[in-house]
C-alpha cells in the first residue's frame, strides 16, 4: 500500500522538472550575455552550446579558466556533437550564482 502511495505521488518531479528549467534558463541567458548562441532542450538537464569558431577544446578551456566551469567538448558524444559543448544543469543553485558572479553577471 504504501508504494502505490509513493508511486502516486509525482509533486516531487515537478518539482525538479522545474529546477533543471530555471537552472537552464539561468546558464543559458549568462551565455547569451556574453554573445554565445543558447538553445534550450526540450526535456534535457543539458545544453549543448556552439563553441565559438567551432573550437569545443577552446571553449572548454575558457569556460574553465573565466567560470570554473567544467564542461564536456561535444567530440566525446560523436561525430554530431562536433564544435559544440555540453553543460549539465546538475550543480545546485548557489554554484550557478558563483558562475554567475565570476562572469560578472550577478
């Protein structure tokens, strides 16, 4: 009985549903700031972002070195993913205020 009432119970994927939204949105307007090209997914935690100039290795690298900001080159998923980058909303709100802070968007 008691599972059936945990399965029935689907407030708390709203509620994440909705935190991996606002984390995008957050991320994908401090990139737009900064003249990069943002798409948000339609039910992903990730962005996949164009590097600029195409150069994943490069953009990786700035992100780290501005951000602290780790990132994925897009050549680790394939041939597709190629010139573009992927970020995962997974880090709570207040490591997305840091990058925020140090991108001097605050």
């Amino acid at each position: 009985a008691a599972g059936a009432v945990a399965y029935g119970d689907d407030g708390h994927v709203d509620e994440q549903r909705a935190r991996y939204r606002r984390r995008l949105e957050r991320m994908a307007g401090l990139l737009v700031d900064h003249g990069i090209d943002v798409e948000l997914p339609r039910g992903a935690f990730y962005l996949w972002v164009p590097a600029p100039g195409g150069d994943a290795w490069a953009f990786a690298r700035r992100l780290a070195e501005d951000a602290g900001v780790l990132v994925s080159p897009g050549e680790f998923y394939g041939p597709a993913g190629a010139g573009h980058v992927r970020l995962a909303m997974v880090q709570p709100d207040d490591r997305l205020a840091l990058v925020a802070r140090r991108l001097g968007a605050a």
